[in-house]
C-alpha cells in the first residue's frame, strides 16, 4: 500500500457575506496561489491528515464525499479504490424492465501520475442494456472526455448524472452523452476516465498533461473489468475515443499501451482533434473563446512540472495569478464567459504572451516538449480526423502527428475533415467536426472491436489536407 500525495486547500473561516468564489466552500483554489505572493507555494505535498475537515463545495457544488480519496492507495495500476451505483440522468426505463442505455456505476481506481507517484481517479462504468452481436466477449471502450473544465464539479462522471450544472456560480454541460450512448448501443460497454485531480478532491486537475491523461484512460480499462455485475472480461477486446483533449488523451493512451499496459486488449483508437504539440495549441487557445483552458494548461503543469513551476512562478503577475486560481474552478461554461478572447500578455509581468515566454526559456521549452505525442508508435489501429478549419487545436498539428505515426509504420487512418471556416477563435471550427465526425469514428471503432482490419491510408499522407 502507498501514501497517496494531497493538495493543500483553504481552510479559513468563512463569512456569512462571503461569495461561492471568494471562500472555501465555494472555491477550489488553485494550488500554491496564494502563499508568500507566488503561485506555487501550495503545490507541494502536504500530509493526508493535514486536508479540510468537512465536504468539498466548488462554485456552491458539494462534491459527494465518494470523490475523496482514501490516505492510503492499493499498489496495482486500474485497482478499484471503491464503486457505488450511478443513476444517469439521461436514462428511460426499458421494454425488459432495465435501464435505458444501460446500468452506470461510479469508479475510483488506483493509477500512476506523471511523476511516477500513486494517484487515485474517478470515473463512471456504464454496463449496456444492448447486446453485442459481434464476435468474441463484449467488447470495452474507454472514453476519454472533451474539455470540461478544472474545477471538481466538472468531472465527466458527474456529467452523466447531472447532464447540466447551472446554479449561477457554474455552468457544465455533459455533452459527451451523445457519443457515449452512441457508443453503448452498439453493445460495447463503456468506461469513462475523469482524469487526474478532476473530481477527486486530492489536487487539481493537471489538464492535457500527456502520462496523466494516458495512464488515468488505460487504468480505467483495466477498473472496468472488475466492477462487480460487468460482462467486460480481460479477453474483451477494447477501444479507445476522445477528440479534443479526450483526443490527445486516447493518442497518448495508444502510444504507452505497449509499455504501460500490455494486458489491455486494444483493437482501436479514435483521435479527433488531438493537441498534440503544446506549444501549437497554447498559441491556438491564446485569445480564443477558450482562453480559460491556457490558464487550466498552467496551473496544471506548474503543479506536477517543477520547471514550469519556477517559470510561472517567476513571469506570472498578481493579476494573472488570480485569474489562474479562479480558473481553476470553472468549467468550460464558466471559462467562455469569464475569460473568453482573454490574451495571456495580461496575465505576465512583462506583458509578453505565455507561449512567447515558454519559447524563449529553455526550461519550459523543454517541458512542454515532453508532452509532445507522436514519439511513439501506437498500438493498433488508430483514425486520427481533424478540421481543416479546427483554428483551437490547429489542424496543422493534428496532420502532423498523423504523419510522424505513418513515418514509424503505424495503421493510421487519416481523416481531414473539410468544412468552411464557421468563424475565427470562437470555438465553432473546433466543435462542429466533433459532431459531423462522430457517426463515422463510432462506426469504424466497432468495426475493429468485431475483429474486423482497419484499412490504413497512410500512404496518402502527401495529398492529404
């Protein structure tokens, strides 16, 4: 057994008067803001014993107590920590008496972060009510979520059972839904990864950090096949889809399943819109009506990175310090409307833009190039679409980890997807492909979860868009 690390959280006291933003039960404050006038004082661990008493509110939610992860950790990757049963919140009775799409239960497993540590996730298992008519055991698909935010109260599993969050402190959408039940009707099971630190209480999400995301995403494969009742077993053959930062996550999945997790099955992998070089989409995100997803990148890597830990710390200004720490408990909704089209040159001492910093420090360079995806060749099949248009995580990049795989030998299916520019920097080229895309990555997926080959297209690579 290993003791887990914890991230220090406010405890002081707090005044009738006082705003969901401004105390503790309101606030889930970003890690090391706010000690000594830098902003990352309160990144390193702190003892178990020394977290808040009571339940964690973020922007006036209560995160249930089963987020908070236990002191102690099992040893085993993909370990269940504890289950409890899940209600949807999109879900109708069927002709049979059983759930429509299917049966949901709650997850916390035991995974490995970034640097090595334990670290306990959360998720969400959904049994279908649908029958695989393929070969073999029922088939798994490991769902790595799109952007949902930094804040607890933005945790995928959280999504599907309460589809919308709209208090007036918080606006989360779950809008991965569709495609999960997409997904579940076919017959394949479902298991959904809320990352590390988003949901659980422990520590804040490190968001589109490369070993995180992929270990958190196979871990919860592996969770999958032990949750009490589920027809997954170690022989189902599995699939892994994101697009966006679910993208990235299940790119980066592909790439270390051969090292990390040898005993998952894989048969597939969807792509869509992966970041998978940081430096291209910090500059795409710069400005946007995503700006807010800049300031959850920082945060994220100035906590589990100590070299952009001291970079932050040292050309962050108190301005932007924070407006990282009050990012840092929003969801998307909340980021467009209080930091869309932000520029990060407000956020710095000097005035310079974020990416111009990290580009002329050599240790930030350097971390964030370990981030990098396309180093390594992926298991299996993997169909990789990208928006031409995608201006937010920029095609560009996309097509280029396209190529890098195809150079290594790896089954790629290519997909640019060709649509007109719908408007610059306010989301709409980043997440009409999501939609207009989805129907064909889950078709193909569970071609490959019924055994069927992918047919790569590897060798177009040089007309391709």
């Amino acid at each position: 057994m290993s003791r887990r690390r914890t991230r220090s959280r406010s405890t002081l006291p707090t005044s009738a008067g006082t705003t969901a933003r401004g105390n503790r039960t309101g606030r889930r404050l970003l890690a090391g803001v706010v000690t000594a006038g830098t902003v990352c004082a309160g990144l390193s661990a702190v003892p178990a014993s020394a977290a808040a008493p009571g339940p964690v509110v973020s922007r006036g939610v209560t995160i249930p107590a089963f987020y908070t992860p236990p002191t102690e950790l099992p040893a085993k990757n993909g370990a269940l920590i504890r289950t409890e049963a899940m209600p949807l919140g999109l879900s109708i009775p069927g002709l049979d008496g059983r759930p429509m799409p299917g049966t949901a239960t709650r997850l916390m497993y035991k995974s490995t972060d970034s640097a090595g540590l334990p670290v306990a996730v959360t998720g969400a298992y959904i049994e279908p009510s649908a029958a695989w008519k393929g070969t073999g055991p029922r088939p798994l698909v490991a769902v790595a979520s799109g952007t949902m935010g930094q804040g607890d109260q933005c945790a995928p599993s959280f999504a599907l059972q309460n589809p919308l969050t709209l208090n007036g402190d918080t606006v989360s959408v779950g809008y991965e839904a569709l495609a999960i039940y997409r997904i579940l009707a076919t017959g394949a099971a479902v298991v959904v990864t809320d990352y590390v630190g988003l949901g659980a209480t422990d520590r804040l999400h490190t968001y589109v950090n490369r070993l995180d995301q992929a270990h958190a995403l196979l871990d919860a494969a592996r969770a999958a096949r032990a949750v009490p009742g589920a027809s997954v077993t170690a022989a189902s053959r599995t699939g892994l889809y994101g697009y966006s930062q679910g993208g990235g996550a299940s790119a980066a999945a592909a790439e270390l399943q051969p090292s990390y997790a040898p005993d998952i099955p894989l048969a597939g992998t969807y792509a869509g819109a992966p970041p998978a070089d940081l430096t291209s989409v910090m500059k795409g995100i710069d400005g946007s009506a995503l700006a807010g997803a800049l300031a959850w990148s920082i945060s994220g890597f100035a906590q589990a990175d100590p070299d952009l830990r001291a970079v932050v710390d040292a050309n962050v200004s108190a301005t932007g310090k924070a407006a990282l720490a009050d990012a840092s408990t929003m969801c998307v909704g909340d980021a467009l409307f209080g930091y869309g089209f932000t520029k990060s040159s407000k956020w710095t001492t000097s005035g310079k833009s974020i990416g111009d910093i990290i580009a002329a420090d050599p240790r930030a360079k350097a971390a964030l190039d370990k981030q990098r995806i396309g180093r390594l060749k992926p298991a299996g099949p993997v169909r990789l679409a990208t928006g031409i248009q995608d201006d937010i995580v920029p095609h560009s990049q996309a097509r280029q980890l396209a190529v890098d795989w195809c150079n290594k030998g790896a089954d790629i299916t290519y997909d640019a997807i060709v649509l007109p520019n719908l408007g610059d920097k306010i989301l709409t080229n980043h997440l009409v492909p999501l939609i207009t895309d989805q129907g064909d990555a889950i078709s193909w997926l569970t071609d490959r979860l019924a055994g069927k080959p992918a047919n790569s297209n590897c060798w177009s690579m040089p007309i391709q868009l």
